[in-house]
C-alpha cells in the first residue's frame, strides 16, 4: 500500500499509470494524439510533453477508465496493481536497519553502514564501513576492524593490541609501539635496531644480539655473559674475541675484558687475566708452614716463588682466581713458565701427592671448594713426555715429572706448555695448587733451587689470549 506520508510517490505514479491508460483507451476509440491535446485542454487535463496528466474532473468526465479495469495495452491498472507498484517503490530501510543490527558496532569493512559508530574501523563512508586512515599502520591503541589495519598484525575487541612477543619482540618483528619491543625502537611498523647498536652495553634495550657490545640480548636488554661458555650459549655465532663478562653479575665486580678462545676444541674457552697483584682478581694464599719466598707477583702475568728455606713439611701455595667461573677443563695455551735453577727442579708427582715420606717431591694440581684434588697437570707419562721436552718421566716410585735429568745444568729458561686436564668434577671457580717439598737444603736457593715462575703477558691491548684457559 502506498503510505500517507508519501503522497509524492502515490500521486507520481498513480498519474502516471492513468496517463497510459487514457492513451490507450483514446487509442481504441480512434482519437487521434491532436483531438486528444485539444479535448485535453478543453477539459482542463494539464499536458506534459505529450503526456496527459489526469485531474479529479476529466477522471469523472470518462475519459480515464477507472482503477479496476484493464486496457488493451495489457497495463493492469486496478487498484491492486497500482497499490503493488506504489509499494516497490517504497524505501528499504527497514531491511537496511535489520542488516546494520546484526553487525552494529563492529561492521566490517565493506558493510553498510548509517555512522562510524556502526563500523569496528568507526569509519562510514558512503553507507559502507571503511578502513581507519591510520590503516595498515595504526599504532597499538587505535581503533581497528581487522588485523591488517595495526601496525602490531594484531586486533583484538576493534582495538590495535601489542604483538605475542612485546614487551621483547626483536629487531624485524612487527610492532605497534616501541614497547613492543627489545630495542624499544619501533620504526614503520617494524621493531629497529636501537642507536647505540652495535656497541649497546650491558642493560641497553636491544632487540637482537647484534645490537649488544656483548653480543647477547637476553629479554629485550644487553647483559654481560659470565663466562666465554654461556656467551657460546647464548649466542652460537660468536666469533673468538675479547668480550665483557660479569661471572658474579651485577652489583659485584665490575664487568671486565677477557678473549674468547670459540675455536679450540669445540670454542668455549675463558683466558684468564694474570693479575696476580689484584686481591680482586687473584687470592693467592701460603697456608701452615712455609718454605718458599715470593719475589714476583704483578699485573702483567708474572709470579715467582722460591724453595728459600729447608723443613721436615710441605709449603702449600693456592692460586685461585676470584670471579666464579664454573670450570670443568683447564687449558694450558702457550703457558710460559719454567719450575726449575740452575741445579735443582720441581719434580712433580704424576696423578696424585707426594706423601710424608716424600719430602722431596712436588705436587701440581686443582682443587675444589674443600680444597680435594680434582685434578693433575701431570696424571699421565704421556702428558710428561708431551710437555715439549722440557720434563723426563720417571717411573719412581713415585711416578714423576722432572727436569733433574735433563742434563748436569738444567735450564732454567722460560718454556711454553700446552696441556689440557679435565677435572673429575665441576668446581665453582678455579683454584690452583701447588705442593712444594721443603727437604731440600741447596743453597744459594734464590737462582740454583727450585721455583716455581709464571711469566705470560698479556696482548698490547692488555688482554690475555694466552696462557690458562678455562671452560
């Protein structure tokens, strides 16, 4: 039915569908177009480029046949059909505001729409829901409608929400905002490299190892590995080097440089500093008696003691380097020193101590927290005749290593050794020890006796890339 709130629609087609029809019955009664203006002006039909338009008089005058009857022209015009056509023409809103229900407020786009509250983007255009302008780069927090819309790939509840991996997304993730990720740098929708890269220090946001002096990113910050061994773990590309590392962490000693040995051996290798002279670095201890004298002990890698006194007893000497590195392997690479005079040699015990009876001999080894051996330099004749040519084995008892044989003067040169001892068990941090027979009676001691004399210095940048490494 033709609504009464609509009359334009009601009388725009009514008339017009009248219109055909006087035409049409005008045809059959055989008036001509000219006969029909002029009776059309006569009685009072307005006339509108040909088209009569029928008013209430010429409709009762006859001349518009009424609304129940059909013409020859095969145009139905009884009320029914009129009323019919008045209703196709009728506004769809009420299956466009059924269609808007369904959706409203999270439309997508492409949907209609009436206002941006309708769309999940808040953006309406020309009745259909539309991208937000930010889009496809909308910063977390913005209104969205599909993930495509975010910088972040993600949207969730019509709003751009941080990706899986913020607050700690690596450089290339995408990202919504810096504290999406690492390096806290969002650039383009993509997290960056930090400014600092590729020399971040420890604590510096960072979203890949690149970006760290250190070469490990761990959660989004630089840290300084504890040891050559966890850097190799946490990051398999690391090359050898020097790189900082902090063994006891934060707020203990302060980071320092040491060179990474990733090569020998399946890579791993700490060098220890040789500063001998810093408590800091180096305890080394004389417990019980004592018949040795130190002359030498600096920071360059160098530390001597001497036999300089004669007892019935051992003099014990522990050298343990302080920062906790767990050590299960010790290196000895190109690791100068020399354990003898002119006249007399250490001569060290292979695979064990020497005992009371033993008061001659020396001992060579590493110990743990309870300061238990857990390892020899020398627990095999192999390993003394490895050494170089610098030792003779002898098979004792006891077994030992010495350079007594070597000749009527001994040399008392420095000589490089290259030994590698596994320990029987992991301990904390490396603790040296040396067992010094107190028997002998040489004098003067100070050149002729026994010593014991490291001299391995460090590179020209102060690092040590030889001499005692540890994994």
């Amino acid at each position: 039915m033709v609504s009464a709130d609509m009359p334009w629609r009601a009388t725009g087609v009514s008339l017009g569908l009248l219109a055909l029809a006087t035409a049409a019955g005008c045809g059959a009664s055989g008036t001509t177009a000219a006969s029909t203006d002029s009776g059309a002006r006569e009685s009072g039909l307005a006339v509108d480029s040909g088209r009569p338009v029928a008013d209430a008089t010429s409709r009762d005058a006859g001349h518009v046949p009424p609304r129940d009857a059909r013409v020859e022209t095969g145009i139905d015009v009884s009320a029914a059909a009129l009323d019919a056509a008045d209703d196709s023409l009728q506004p769809r809103d009420g299956a466009r505001a059924d269609a808007l229900s369904a959706c409203t407020p999270a439309c997508l786009d492409g949907a209609a729409c009436a206002a941006g509250d309708d769309c999940a983007s808040g953006v309406c255009t020309l009745g259909s829901c539309a991208p937000p302008a930010c889009s496809p780069s909308c910063v977390d927090g913005a209104r969205c409608a599909v993930a495509t819309d975010c910088a972040s790939g993600v949207c969730t509840a019509n709003s751009c929400a941080p990706p899986a991996c913020s607050p700690s997304c690596v450089d290339g993730n995408l990202c919504g905002a810096g504290a999406d990720c690492g390096s806290a740098v969002c650039t383009n929708g993509t997290c960056a490299t930090p400014a600092c890269a590729p020399a971040c220090i420890a604590g510096s946001p960072c979203g890949a190892n690149v970006d760290c002096a250190s070469t490990v990113c761990s959660r989004g910050a630089c840290v300084d590995p504890t040891s050559c061994l966890t850097l190799q773990a946490s990051n398999t590309m690391a090359a050898s080097g020097v790189y900082a590392i902090d063994p006891d962490g934060p707020g203990g000693l302060a980071p320092f440089d040491v060179y990474c040995d990733m090569t020998t051996s399946g890579g791993g290798w700490t060098v220890l500093p040789l500063l001998f002279d810093n408590p800091s670095y180096w305890s080394i201890t004389h417990p019980g008696t004592s018949c040795v004298t130190i002359d030498v002990q600096d920071d360059g890698g160098d530390y001597r003691q001497y036999q300089s006194s004669s007892a019935t007893a051992f003099s014990l000497t522990y050298m343990q380097f302080v920062p906790p590195i767990p050590v299960t392997t010790v290196q000895f690479v190109d690791f100068a020193y020399s354990n003898s005079g002119s006249a007399n040699s250490m001569d060290f015990v292979v695979d064990g101590l020497p005992t009371a009876m033993q008061l001659s001999y020396e001992g060579w080894y590493f110990v743990d927290a309870g300061l238990t051996p857990v390892g020899y330099v020398f627990s095999a004749q192999a390993q003394c005749l490895a050494a170089g040519g610098s030792y003779a084995y002898s098979v004792g008892p006891p077994a030992d290593c010495s350079r007594d044989a070597l000749g009527p003067t001994i040399p008392v040169a420095l000589f490089e050794m290259n030994e590698t001892v596994s320990l029987s068990a992991t301990v904390p941090t490396f603790d040296m020890a040396l067992m010094q027979g107190c028997s002998s009676n040489l004098a003067p001691q100070t050149n002729e006796g026994e010593q014991f004399h490291i001299a391995t210095p460090p590179n020209a940048s102060g690092v040590w890339q030889a001499g005692i490494e540890v994994r």
